[in-house]
C-alpha cells in the first residue's frame, strides 16, 4: 500500500480508519481529564486539570504547527 493511499485512508472523513484516529484522540483527552481529577482535594484536582490539559493543547499546537510547516506545502500543477 503507498503512503499516499495510507494517508488518504486516515484523513479521509468517509473512512473507518479516520474514526478510529479520532476515537483514539478523544480516548487520549478523556485519559488526561479522568488521571487529572482523580485527587481527594478537589482544589488541587482543578489546578492539575488545568496545567495538564493546557500542557496537552500547547503540545497539540506546537506539533501541528510544525508539521504543517515540514508538510503543508504542497505542489500546484496549473492548468495551461
């Protein structure tokens, strides 16, 4: 199977391979959250849930924003 089929196949919205990428996504969120609240002091399982899923969200921005730097660019062919 090439690597474009592969790729197709993952961001393909049609696709079951695409849920299953976004199932593992939500089960990795939803992991942070439920390992984050699971404290006796409440006060401090809001501080935890804040830090860790803000430490998530800038490892998602930073690393989406990476790779779309080494891979957003994409040749054009013009139709002549």
């Amino acid at each position: 199977m090439q690597l474009t089929a592969i790729l197709h196949a993952i961001f393909d919205i049609t696709t079951i391979q695409s849920l299953l990428v976004r199932a593992g996504i939500w089960l990795v969120i939803a992991t942070v959250i439920i390992i984050s609240t699971d404290s006796s002091n409440p006060d401090k399982a809001s501080l935890a849930i804040k830090r860790n899923v803000g430490t998530l969200l800038m490892f998602l921005i930073l690393s989406g924003g990476l790779f779309y730097l080494l891979f957003g660019m994409t040749p054009v062919m013009a139709n002549n």
